[in-house]
C-alpha cells in the first residue's frame, strides 16, 4: 500500500471515534483530509466540526458540513487530526502544514485526542522530523540562539506564513527525550507563539496505518 492508502485507511477509520450528534474538532493535514471526506459521510449525524486551519474549514464546507468557531465552544468530545511523529506515549511533533496553533487551541478543547498517522510516523524519540515553532519575527533570531543551545539548528520556512500571520521556525538536530519538559521550557521563551510539541496535548489513541490494517495503540 502506499502512504496515501495508508492515510486514508484511517482516516475511515476514525469515523468510528466521532460521537453521535456531537461537534468534532478537526486537525489539518492530507490525512485529516481523507478523514473529513469520509466524515462527509455521517455529516446527518454530528452537529458540526471546529476546525484548526482555513484550509479544513474550506473542506468542511465544501461537502456542506457546518464550522463553528472555536470560541463558540466549551468543549469537545473528540479532537481528530495527524502527526509528524508520534511516540510511544502518544507524545508528537506537529506543525509540518504550519497549523500547529489553531491545532493545539482545538485539541485543547477536547476530552479526547484521536491521532491518525501512518505507520512511518511512529518513532522511539521525537525529533527526527525538524520540529515547527510559531514565532513573533523579532523573536527569531533569539528564539533561534536558544535552540542553538539544546544543539538544535533552526531555519524560517520560507514562503509560509501561518493562518494567523506569523512565521514558522523549523528546528533540526533535537532529541526530545522528555517532550513534556521540552515543551514546557520552551513555552516560557518570549516570542514563542506556539511549539510543535504536543506533550500536555498528547493523543489519547492512535490509530497506526500499516499494510496489515489499523494498528490502534492506546495511551
Ligand atoms: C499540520 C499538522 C499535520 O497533522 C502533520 O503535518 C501531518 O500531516 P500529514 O497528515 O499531511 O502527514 O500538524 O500542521
């Protein structure tokens, strides 16, 4: 199977975590994209979706399923969305499509994370994939020296702004051991919008794409 199958066996696949006539919060990503196609679906049988990026909102929309802010909302029974990595805690780097924000403000309102990733995001340490950081731009160069500090080299992606007007750093070279500690040190750095780690936010379950079928691995 290629990675496209893969991504989109569950992103099926997770039809099954999105409760009856309730709001689903909604990832960005193109294995999110599979997902809200196949949300399409039920769409008779939830109240909606709060989305984490214009792109999945254009998607939602297009197949005619209602987007609520997220402000309008207490709190969600289910988050849905991929990863750039994922280990074996539920612990992930996030951000590769330059949403992490909006995603981690959705995930926050949810009871559940659901990550749907294929089997090549599984990884025994994050930080092989080069982890994204939402900067205010007069913050890059220090946000950029810190990591320096960590052996972290840091590079703006160019030609991308986020949703919410800001550039993204990308930061290579990291071992992120202990992504709760990680996350929270870097939290604490002026200028730091939002990083890519999403420990406090971790996945509650995720659901694992492999030529066998859906992996489903429970944290
Ligand atoms: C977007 C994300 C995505 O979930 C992540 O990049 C995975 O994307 P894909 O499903 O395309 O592999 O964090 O900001």
């Amino acid at each position: 199977m290629t990675q496209d199958e893969l991504k989109a066996l569950v992103g099926r696949a997770a039809l099954e975590h999105v409760v009856e006539n309730g709001w689903v919060g909604v990832g960005t990503g193109s294995t999110v994209n599979h997902f809200i196609d196949a949300l399409a679906t039920i769409k008779h049988r939830i109240r909606g979706a709060v989305s984490s990026s214009d792109a999945s909102t254009a998607r939602l929309r297009a197949h005619g399923i209602e987007v609520a802010d997220a402000a309008a909302v207490d709190v969600l029974p289910v988050y849905i969305d991929g990863a750039d990595e994922i280990d074996g805690k539920g612990c992930m780097i996030k951000g590769g499509g330059a949403a992490l924000t909006r995603e981690k403000i959705v995930a926050d309102l949810a009871q559940r994370f659901i990550c749907i990733a294929d089997e090549s995001k599984l990884v025994p340490v994050l930080g092989r994939y080069p982890l994204p950081v939402e900067v205010i731009p007069m913050a890059a160069p220090q946000v950029a020296r810190r990591f320096a500090a960590f052996g972290g080299q840091s590079a703006l992606r160019v030609g991308v702004l986020t949703d919410n007007g800001h550039p993204i750093l990308d930061v290579r070279g990291l071992v992120i051991a202990d992504p709760l500690s990680m996350e929270t040190e870097i939290n604490q750095w002026p200028g730091v919008v939002t990083v890519g780690i999403f420990a406090r936010h971790r996945a509650s379950v995720c659901l694992l794409g492999t030529p066998g079928g859906v992996r489903t691995l429970t944290f």
